[in-house]
C-alpha cells in the first residue's frame, strides 16, 4: 500500500509525501539528506511521473520504465541513468511497487566500470587560458590536482589545507556536510597550489 494514499491517486498524493518521507530520513550518523538531494528527488520525482502519466502505483508497467528509460539515454549518460533508476526504484518502493518484478536484471541499467577519457595537455592549455578570472582558475587547478568533488571544495575551510614540508589537503565530513562516501580522506597539495592559493 503506497504511504500517500493510493486512492487519492499517484499524480497528485506521491510528489508530497515522497518528498516529505525523504526531507525526515536521516542517515546513520544522524544528518539530514542534503539540499541537493533533496531537490534531485523532487525533479527525479517530476519527470519520472510527467513520462509514465499513470494515476496509481500499481499501473506501472514494464513498459513504463522502458520508455522512461529510453527517454532518459537521449539526454545523459548510461552512468547517470542508472543512477537515476536507482532513485527511481526507491520511488516505486515507497508505493509498494517491487521494481524487480517488473524489470528483469537483465533489462536494469547497471553501471559498467570504463576507462576515464583524458584531456590532452594542448586541450588543457586551451581550458587554462580560458579562464580569466582568477578565481575560476584556481578552483579549476585544485580540482584537476586534488580530485575533489565540487561540493567538497566549497566546503573546504581554512584549516584544511595542511602546510609544511608535506602539504596536504583534507576533504572532511563534518557539520551539516559529508563527502559523498561520508568518509574524509587526505590527498598531497603541490607546493605550487600553495603559492597560487596564497596560502604557502
């Protein structure tokens, strides 16, 4: 039985208290999701119920997710549809609706590990020079030579670059933000990210 009500029907109950069961959820180290998790859940949420235009949960078809599918591999990459599946499961689960029996294993988008396609170093070059604004250039630099995700840079602070002989810099889950992994790690900080940083 879906938790919003299936007899007030899937289109105008689910939104509401999907996204009300998702902004109360709390992971295991007691946060809330994250703002953007939240907004992705809402679009996720819109656009999966905007391509099956079913009124309740049990209406689902396999055909359904097919086509949702489908129209999802002509904007983005097989990567992120199958992180999209994995929300869009977690919406069927929430009505009571199994995903797995109406999807085959076979037929579910499952990511396939591939070799990272690299920038050459004059396509680098061309990025670098670029970006005039200085700013854009440092950010750019310490994502390209520390790896973080975006989030994880804007949520540095001043005590998490570590100076010395051996520099480093922290990515730390802390208060009222975790690294994708909700693990902190520790990564080298060339000298000369110091120096253009202004923090050497």
């Amino acid at each position: 039985m879906c938790s919003c009500g299936v007899g007030q029907g899937l289109v105008k109950r689910l939104p509401t208290a999907f996204i009300h069961d998702k902004k109360t959820t709390f992971k295991k180290d007691g946060s809330p999701l994250d703002a953007d998790t939240i907004t992705h859940y809402e679009q996720m949420t819109r656009v999966f119920l905007d391509t099956i235009q079913q009124k309740m949960p049990a209406q689902v078809t396999k055909q359904d997710l097919k086509d949702w599918i489908a129209s999802q591999r002509l904007r983005v990459s097989h990567r992120t549809v199958c992180n999209l599946y994995v929300s869009i499961a977690c919406l069927l689960h929430f009505c009571g609706v199994d995903h797995k029996k109406l999807l085959p294993q076979s037929e579910r988008p499952t990511p396939v590990d591939e070799t990272p396609e690299c920038y050459s170093q004059s396509e680098m070059t061309k990025f670098f020079c670029a970006c005039v604004d200085e700013r854009d250039s440092l950010a750019f630099e310490m994502l390209l030579k520390t790896g973080p995700r975006e989030r994880e840079m804007t949520h540095l602070e001043w005590n998490d670059p570590i100076l010395g002989p051996n520099p480093i810099v922290r990515y730390r889950t802390k208060e009222g933000f975790r690294t994708k992994t909700s693990k902190s790690r520790v990564v080298p900080l060339r000298e000369s990210s110091c120096q253009a940083g202004g923090v050497a």
